[in-house]
C-alpha cells in the first residue's frame, strides 16, 4: 500500500488504537477471507485488541462477517471481509479534451465512471473549475442518492501541484497560480468532506500499484500521456514526491537539443517528441488544416486505425517514438531501477506499435545491465488518474481514521 502522506507516529491510547485500526483493514483488505485469530497471529496484536477493534470496524460497516469455515485446524472460524458499502469516494481527472469522475467504494469497486468532453486548453481555469464543479455535484449526487456518504475527492492536474493543493503551474493547459482545492471547496459550499488535488501522473501511480496488473510491487513508475508527459513514481512502496512535491515532470527532461519546441520554452523535452501533439503532428500532417487541434481523440483513433491497416508512415513514426520513449525511461531506469514501468493514456493505446522500438531503445542504452530488470507495460486501467483519486480519497479512512456517518 502507497502512503499518501506521512501519517504521525501515535503518541497517546488514541492514536495507537487508530494504528491498530489501520493495521487489521489493511489486513482485511490483503488477506480476506480472514479470521480474528489470522489477523492476530499476522500482524502481532493480541486477541482482545483484535476482537475489540474487529468489533467496532462491524458497527461502522467497515468489515463485515461471512459465515464459518471449516477447512482448517482446530474449531471452524468466523471469517470477514471488507465492507465499506456505505462509504465512497470520488476521483476527478482535469485533461486536455476532458474531465473525467470516477466514484468506488471501500473494497475499490467502481460505483460511476463518467466522462465529459471538455476542451480545457480554449478556456480560462475559471470555466474549467466551474464545469468540473458541477460533474462533482451530478456525481455527489449519484452517489448519495444509493445511500452512501462520501468521503472525500480528490481532483488529478496535469501540472506542478503544491501541498495547499494549488496549481503554481500546469504548462499544457497555460494554467498558472491556480487555487484549485480552494476554489472547488467553496464552489460545493465546504462539502463537510476533504477535498485534495494532485499531478494526475501521482494519482496514476497510485492507482496502478492499488488496483492495475502490478498491484503490490514497492517499486514502479507509471507514464502518463496527453498533452504532457509525467511520472508519478512509487519507491519502496510510497510515492516520491520531492522536497515541495514537484518530483516526476520528466515531460521537460531535454531528450534531444535540437529537437521542436516545446510549450515550456525549451526545445527537445520528451513532451515535444511523444506527447499526443507531437505524435499528432508527425503522423497526421493534415490535422491541423482548419486550425489547432482541440479534442485529440479522433485523431488518436485515426492514428490507431491506421496503424492496424498497416501504413507504413504511420508504422515508421510511431517506431520512431517509441524510440524516442525508450530514451526517457532508460533515464528513469538508471536513477530509480523500478520493477516496472507502466505507460498509460495514448502510450497504452498505442502500445503495440511503440513498444517494441521503445523495449529496444530500453535495452540499449540503460546503463545498468538488463535495464535492471525493470518491465516495459501497458496500462490497463482506464482513467487511472481519476481512479486514483477516488482511492487517494480514502486514505484517512485507510488510516484508521472513523468514517462520516
């Protein structure tokens, strides 16, 4: 499990029963079916001290009781599992041609998955927040309307975000100085829940080491695409965000010097060479005949269409990139050695035709032999920001910390 935050260490009878408290629904939440005698003799509480909380996690309906099982030593035991059906949580993804919210519950399953078409980039960060406020409220909305209370979200940028959850920059949607958490908190009038923002690269990570296909692995980075490019990186279990939480914007690691502009000023960032524009431009040199393109899913698809009709342009620009891809992660390779590298968005899209230039560009040049052993993958989440919220927003609840009622 990824630490959103680090918790304080408990320093009264209090804190120490919201530890234990944590403990045994991590416990729950890894190994159920499981027994109170599983839970004691795993995670060294004593009995009592699991009966007692067991018991209280009953009441709050956050696990609950399934029956007996017979197939072990000694006398039948009562087995639990998560419950948390009374509890959601709602994710919130900002992209550049869409807002996308996903609601899930306790155990992770996924209540709503809603998107919008929206073009971000041709409005102020005003109208963005405005239509993001009323997607929460319509989701909210779904979401109570099943009797469950939320308890928090959190919304996913594709920038630089601060711990006040403010946005000092977010270079593809032109956003700077932007007071997100603030501003969505007044806009739903202080929901009496929290509300929290982060880079959608962190939030993609999170979701990708809770719920995607290398679920529990202490070490992996995963790439998101779009306009922009960024990592959110989990290191020995935990997501490394650096001294302000600015860690991971490797869009604007300078691949090749004299490579195209990017939006940041500088020219050769990885973002100039793979983002979706760029590979927009170099495979579809008629997309923007009529002006700048707006939403890039059509031409995503096209792309994608093309691709398996085998046109040898489109099948040599995407190698091409994936190369160039290669190049990005074999610096992440060398300075993180993660067990895997996972590629979301219009990377996992488009992942049959990029990744093996990308694996191969990989392997020759990392420094560390055999790239360090680290994988090369496509995500198979979908919208693995938003999902990464939602779970984000549960983390005091994962914690150990009482739900709202």
């Amino acid at each position: 499990m990824i630490s959103i935050h680090n918790e304080p260490q408990p320093t009264d009878l209090g804190d120490v029963r919201v530890a234990n408290r944590a403990v045994v629904l991590r416990h729950v939440r890894l190994h159920a079916p499981c027994s109170r005698a599983d839970i004691a003799a795993r995670t060294g509480l004593n009995k009592a001290t699991v009966s007692s909380l067991v018991a209280e996690l009953i009441t709050q309906r956050l696990v609950r009781e399934t029956g007996l099982t017979e197939n072990r030593v000694g006398r039948p035991a009562t087995m639990l599992v998560l419950d948390g059906e009374p509890y959601a949580a709602l994710g919130l993804q900002i992209g550049a041609d869409e807002l996308v919210a996903v609601a899930i519950d306790l155990g992770g399953n996924r209540l709503l998955t809603w998107r919008r078409a929206f073009a971000t980039t041709t409005v102020s960060p005003t109208e963005t927040l405005r239509a993001l406020t009323a997607l929460t409220r319509r989701a909210i909305g779904r979401v109570t309307a099943t009797g469950r209370t939320v308890q928090g979200l959190t919304v996913g940028v594709p920038g630089l975000v601060d711990p006040a959850g403010a946005v000092p920059l977010a270079t593809a949607l032109g956003w700077r100085d932007v007071p997100v958490a603030a501003e969505l908190r007044a806009a739903l009038r202080d929901p009496g829940f929290a509300v929290g923002v982060d880079s959608v690269a962190n939030l993609a990570a999170l979701a990708e080491q809770r719920h995607g296909a290398y679920a529990g692995i202490t070490d992996l980075v995963h790439l998101t695409g779009g306009l922009t490019v960024g990592a959110g990186i989990v290191a020995a279990g935990r997501l490394l965000r650096g001294g302000r939480g600015f860690a991971g914007e490797i869009g604007h690691l300078p691949i090749d010097p004299a490579g195209p502009p990017c939006a940041c000023g500088a020219r050769g960032c990885l973002t100039a060479l793979v983002g979706l524009p760029a590979v927009v431009r170099r495979l579809l040199p008629d997309a923007e005949a009529d002006g700048p393109v707006v939403d890039y899913l059509p031409e995503l698809a096209r792309i994608v269409a093309l691709a398996r009709h085998d046109d040898p342009t489109v099948l040599s620009g995407l190698a091409e990139t994936g190369r160039q891809l290669g190049r990005g992660v074999a610096v992440l390779t060398d300075l993180l050695n993660p067990e895997a590298v996972v590629v979301g968005d219009h990377f996992a899209a488009l992942a049959p035709w990029l990744l093996p230039a990308a694996r191969s560009e990989l392997a020759a040049r990392a420094h560390v032999p055999g790239a360090g052993g680290c994988r090369l993958e496509a995500s198979t989440l979908d919208a693995a920001a938003a999902l990464g919220g939602a779970t984000a927003a549960l983390a005091t609840v994962e914690a150990g910390r009482l739900p709202v009622r």
